[in-house]
C-alpha cells in the first residue's frame, strides 16, 4: 500500500493527476475499509480527481474521507473544496466551517471559509501584500536577482488586488507587479477567472517595466500588465492619460489596452468598477469606486498613489501635479460617504482606511488652497 501511495505522490508532483488517482484506487485493496489508512487514501484520491477536473468524484471521495475519520480536520477540507468547484457553496460552507472546528488555528482553512462566506454574498476581494501573497524570497544564489527584486518590492510595500463576483467566478487584478507568477496562481487558487488588468496609474511599481534609480541597479525589466495581458489574454485598462507612458514603458500593445475616462464603469459580473480621474500623482492617476452589489450606496474604493492613511502619493516626481492632487483629494475624494473603506496602493501606516477618518485627520479635512501650497512650498 505504501508504494502505491508513494507513486500516487510522486504523480501528484509531477502534475499527473489521472494516474495519481489510478494508484490511490489501486492501494484501496491493501487497507482495511473504514480505517485511517483508508481516510488517507480517499483524500488523497479527492484531490487528484479534483486537480483532473473531476470535482462530483472528487466529492465523493472526500465524503468517504469523512466518514471513514469524521473527526479529522483534512477530510472535510478536501470536501469543501470540491463542493465548492461544484459551487454548492452552501456545502462548501459547511464542509469548511466543520473544518475550521477540528482545526481552529489552520489560516488556510479560515481563508476557505471566508471565500464561502463571500461565493455566498457574491462578492470577492483580496487585498495581496508583497512579501506576504507575492514576491516572497526563495534563497539560495541560483535566486539572487529575484530576490533581489523582491525585496526591492517588499521594501516598497505595495498592493495589489483582485475583485470581482464569487457566482461568475470572475475578477479583475488592480496594480499586478513585481511577481506576476505568484497573482496569477492565486486567481487560479481562488477558482476564478481573470478578465482584465486595471493600472491606476504608470509607476513601475505597479506596472512593471524598466525601475527608475536606485532600482536600475537590478538590470532586468520587472514582470507586470504586459505579462498578464499576455499570458491571460486579458485587456488593460488605463486612463487614457497614462496610456502612452504604459504602452511605451511597459511595451504593451496597443490592442491590449483599453483607454478609460473619468466615470466610466466597467462590470464584473454583478460587481460594478466607476473609475475615477484623480490626477496629481501622474496626469492619469486613477481610483476604482467599487459598488458590491446593486444597492451598495457606500461602496469600497481602490486609491492607487492618489490617497494614503495620512497623506498622499509623492509631488516631486516627473509628471507630478500639486494642484491637480488637491482637486482630486479635495473636490472629488472628499465628496465620497464617509463610510467608504479606501484601499491604497502601498501600506504607508495600514491596510486600509476611511473617507471619513481621512476628512478628520488626513488630507480630506478642509483645506484651502492656500494651505495646500504652504504644506508643499518646499517640494
């Protein structure tokens, strides 16, 4: 039994999931039925089916897990997951909410439950962290260069984000750079489909492409929107005043890009995007206004560079405009419900914030424009 259980692993690794579940069959015929051993194998064998693109056998597999060992935590794990390729999400719920109890400290169990919870609400959002869900050093020499860049992007602290709607399973990805492999496998991991790329605006930061000094030092052009229009087949979209600085820098074509304009929405399935012109950062520095559902009056919304906890994106740059920042923070940001949760681009003092905590503290409380220019006479 333990050699084929040992070449059903082996197949696993080497992606071969139809033979993997061949070999867990086979080793069926030296385990006592209902016994751990057994539990074992129709685990393992929920798996490769599920991997093969059989999720109904996968759950049938999985249920035989539970069965054999109810108070094991894996098993019902492996049910969730397929129930929710088979988007029972109900199920899928259960499964791992049963989980979650036999195995209360597993974050990955937690995270399972959770995208139930949203597959239920029809609402998906993941805020990714560099260093944390991408651009996460390997060692070792083989890897100096990339870790190098990644920890060019830990340093510079950045986000990148995937929303969309848990019952189409589709999503867009917002500012992907730096480790395109690693979001790219997340929106596989998460069972979605990726049907486009927003850039809030043309830093290579968030776009990839050639670093600026000191980050030229790297000597390598930096993974990001080309490589996911290409690899996922999917279109950028861009304020058409960043356009030509994207399709320059980053060499993407133009047929991949789609020009937007302020105000204009984009839908993802039931989610709705409005993006919104906020210049200052770069002439087409963007915010993406997120309405959940259809009768979401606060909505959530994506800052890029344009508004920080505290402050805002950087005025001494290329392209930086100091008065067009106040108008876009004052004029247009500072009109939002206060309960709007803001998600910005880089983690400058937290993950998120609040149109209303940034008009009592931050840079949306009143603001003439006088003491605007007095805050930056220096820059």
């Amino acid at each position: 039994m333990e050699d084929l259980k040992k070449k059903g692993n082996e197949a696993v690794a080497k992606g071969d999931f139809q033979k993997a579940a061949d070999f867990y069959a086979e080793a069926f015929k030296f385990v006592q039925p209902g016994s751990e051993a057994a539990a074992a194998l129709h685990s393992n064998r929920s798996y490769a089916l599920l991997k093969f693109g059989k999720a109904t056998q996968a759950a049938e597999e999985a249920g035989r897990a539970v069965t054999c060992r109810p108070e094991w935590n894996k098993g019902h794990f492996r049910l969730g997951e397929a129930l929710f390729a088979l988007e029972d999400f109900d199920g899928a719920e259960k499964a791992f909410a049963r989980a979650h109890e036999l195995a209360p400290d597993d974050a990955h169990v937690r995270g399972r439950l959770q995208a139930c919870k949203e597959a239920n609400s029809g609402y998906f959002f993941r805020q990714l962290f560099a260093g944390r869900d991408f651009a996460v050093g390997t060692g070792g020499m083989l890897n100096f260069v990339q870790n190098q860049v990644f920890s060019a992007a830990q340093q510079m602290r950045n986000f990148s984000y995937l929303v969309g709607d848990t019952q189409t399973r589709e999503c867009v990805v917002v500012d992907p750079a730096w480790d395109v492999k690693a979001i790219l496998a997340r929106v596989e991991a998460e069972h979605m489909k990726l049907v486009g790329a927003i850039a809030t605006h043309y830093h290579f930061d968030h776009t990839g492409g050639l670093p600026p000094p000191p980050f030229d030092s790297l000597g390598i052009r930096l993974a990001g929107v080309k490589e996911v229009a290409e690899q996922a087949k999917v279109p950028v979209y861009v304020h058409r005043d960043d356009a030509a600085t994207i399709r320059e820098k980053n060499r993407v074509p133009a047929s991949s890009i789609h020009e937007v304009q302020d105000e204009e929405t984009l839908r993802v399935g039931r989610v709705e995007l409005k993006f919104l012109h906020t210049p200052g950062h770069t002439p087409g520095s963007m915010c993406v206004r997120i309405k959940r559902t259809p009768d979401d009056a606060t909505g959530a919304l994506l800052s890029g560079d344009t508004l920080f906890i505290g402050s805002c994106g950087r005025l001494d740059l290329p392209d930086c405009d100091q008065m067009a920042m106040y108008s876009s923070l004052q004029r247009k940001l500072a009109t939002l419900p206060d309960d709007t949760r803001v998600y910005p681009g880089h983690d400058y003092g937290g993950k998120f914030t609040t149109i209303g905590s940034e008009k009592a503290r931050g840079l949306l409380r009143p603001l003439s424009e006088g003491q605007w220019k007095a805050m930056h006479s220096k820059i």
